[in-house]
C-alpha cells in the first residue's frame, strides 16, 4: 500500500456541530504542511447525534476523508485506537473534533519533527480557556499525582494531541492493551519525544464529553496501566498501622496496671471506622487491577467497526 506523506486521525462523538468547521480547517492545515498527499480519518464513536450522515457527506465530496463508523460507543481512547489502527500515513496527527487543538499548529509541529529529529512532538497545555476551574483543577492535580505513583515519565498537561511517525505508531501498535491511555502508551514507547507549548481553546461547538464518572475511569486506567504501587498500599498501610497499635498497646498497659483505664467508646471507634476504612480501599485498589485483569483475560476486539465510507482499500477493518 502507498502511504500518504500524512494522517490526521479524529475520534468524533456527538459533534456534528463542529464536523463542517472541523473539516474545512483541518483539510486547509493538511494542504499547508504536505499538498494533497495526506489523509484525514473521522471514527464515528457511536454518536447519538447526526455525526455519522454528516461524516457520510463530507467523505462523499473528498477523497481525502475516510470515514470509520464503529458499532457504538467504545469511549475516546478506543475510538483513537481504531483510527490509530487503520490510517496508514507516514505522519500521523492525532487531533480533538471540537477544535480546542488548532490545526493549524501542525506546520510547527512538523518543522519541530524535523529539526529536533524527534518520532513524537506532543502538545503540552499552557493555558486551557473555557474550561471549568473544576476540571483545570482536577486535571492538574491528575497529573501531578499520575507523575509520582508511575514507573513511566509521562509528560505533565499533555492530552493525545501530538504528532507521531510512523515508527513511534507502529510501536504503539504492539501494545495490546484493553484498559488504554494511550498518551501514557505512547510515552512508554520511547523514541525521541519533544514538547510543543500551546494554549487550548475553547470548544467550537457542543459540551464536553468527558463527565466526571469518564475522567474518573481514565485515571484509574492510567494509574492501573503504568503503576503497581496501590497495590503496595495494604503493606505499608499495615506497616504505619502497626506502629500506631504498639504505641497504643504501651498506653492501654500503662493504664491497665496504674488504674486508670477509662472505658473508651471514641476510641474503640474510631481504631474500628479507620481500619475499616483503609481495609476498603485497599480491597477496592486490589479489585480495580483485579478487574481489569479479567477483562484482558477475554481478549476481546478492542472495538468493532460497522461501516466504512472513503476510501477503505487496503484497510484491514475488523468486523467490516
Ligand atoms: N470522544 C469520543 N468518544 C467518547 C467521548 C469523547 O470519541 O466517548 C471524543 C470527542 O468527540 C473529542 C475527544 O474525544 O474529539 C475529546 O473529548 P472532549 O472534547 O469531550 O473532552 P475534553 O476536551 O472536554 O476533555
Ligand atoms: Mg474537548
């Protein structure tokens, strides 16, 4: 198969308010960097919108546009994956749909590439506008706390905007994961990474899609996929504890043997809700990696496409 100089991969859900826009800065960003030898992959995410018949249109009218329709919702990180999958560009840009990442900075994206003879340039956040103090707030601290439990150096502030080559990608392709953060898959890669500063904007169109409940999920997957040390929690949580119980063991002693034990309700319950408390959370760390274990043990298609519209020779597409 002839690979196109460039690939510019868009998971989409619910954003045919941005799909016109999206299209035309994205082709014109394209056109800038490489001419007409690239090619731009929207992966329908089960929208409930008019996604999928917009996405239908705009292919029909450019032969640059490959549309991939997947069965239904599989979540941001496996409708990347199945993009990341089927794109076959040497260069490969992985983009939001709701225009928050410009385009347009794929020229100095693709000129820091070449000059810093790097195989990923990813795009680090100095200023996120638009966005709720909540989630700048809860994001940063994500980070900060992902950074020091993880084996991996996974870039702060960083989101799967960024540029690959087509070694870096192939790589990526050999990790089988389930549970994917794919911006932490992409760091344990290697290669030559470099930074690229830039402001986020606003969304263009629509709200947001990542819901407290999803963001909560994709740390747990961060933490689980790149850290063991939750699971080391019960041990030294245990070691902490049993000092304490030494120390409090001394003191009941002392007042067994001076008389002046005082019969403790506070006491007794709070050393009952705290070691219940700490037990619970260290059973439900254990269950979260036991969890995601089982559903590794499936070996389940990471997603599963419907249709294809574009130009799909050569794609091997799985379910299509
Ligand atoms: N997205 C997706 N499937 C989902 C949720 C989101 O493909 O289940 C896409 C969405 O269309 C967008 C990107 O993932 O292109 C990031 O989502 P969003 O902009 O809602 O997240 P935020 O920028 O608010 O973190
Ligand atoms: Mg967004």
């Amino acid at each position: 198969m002839q690979r196109p100089a460039l690939s510019i991969v868009i998971p989409c859900y619910n954003e045919a308010a941005c799909l016109d826009q999206l299209h035309a800065r994205v082709s014109a960003a394209a056109r800038a960097a490489v001419g007409e030898d690239f090619e731009i992959l929207f992966i329908n995410d089960g929208s409930k919108d008019d996604s999928w018949p917009v996405m239908q249109r705009l292919s029909a009218a450019d032969p640059h546009l490959v549309a991939i329709n997947l069965s239904r919702n599989h979540g941001h990180q496996l409708a990347l994956t199945a993009g990341l999958d089927l794109c076959a560009g040497e260069q490969i840009l992985i983009i939001d749909a709701d225009l928050q990442d410009p385009p347009e900075l794929l020229t100095d994206m693709r000129a820091m590439m070449t000059a810093q003879n790097a195989d990923v340039v990813y795009a680090v956040r100095r200023k996120r506008a638009g966005e709720s103090l909540f989630k700048k707030v809860t994001a940063a601290a994500f980070y900060r706390l992902l950074d020091r439990v993880t084996d991996t150096a996974i870039p702060l502030d960083t989101g799967d905007f960024r540029l690959m080559s087509r070694r870096a990608l192939d790589a990526f392709l050999s990790l089988p994961e389930q549970a994917r953060f794919i911006r932490g898959m992409v760091a344990w890669v290697g290669f030559r990474q470099v930074p690229f500063a830039y402001d986020r904007h606003e969304r263009f169109a629509g709200e947001t899609n990542y819901p407290l409940g999803k963001m909560i999920r994709l740390a747990l997957d961060a933490v689980t996929g790149f850290s063991t040390a939750p699971l080391r929690l019960a041990s030294h949580a245990g070691l902490v504890l049993t000092g304490l119980s030494l120390l409090l063991f001394v003191y009941i002693a002392i007042g067994f043997f001076t008389g002046s034990a005082v019969a403790g309700w506070t006491s007794t319950m709070l050393v009952v809700v705290l070691l219940g408390a700490v037990q619970m959370f260290v059973l439900g760390m254990i269950g979260e990696y036991l969890g995601r274990l089982y559903v590794e043990s499936k070996r389940r298609p990471l997603y599963l496409v419907a249709d294809v519209a574009g130009p799909v020779q050569g794609r091997a597409t799985l379910g299509f």
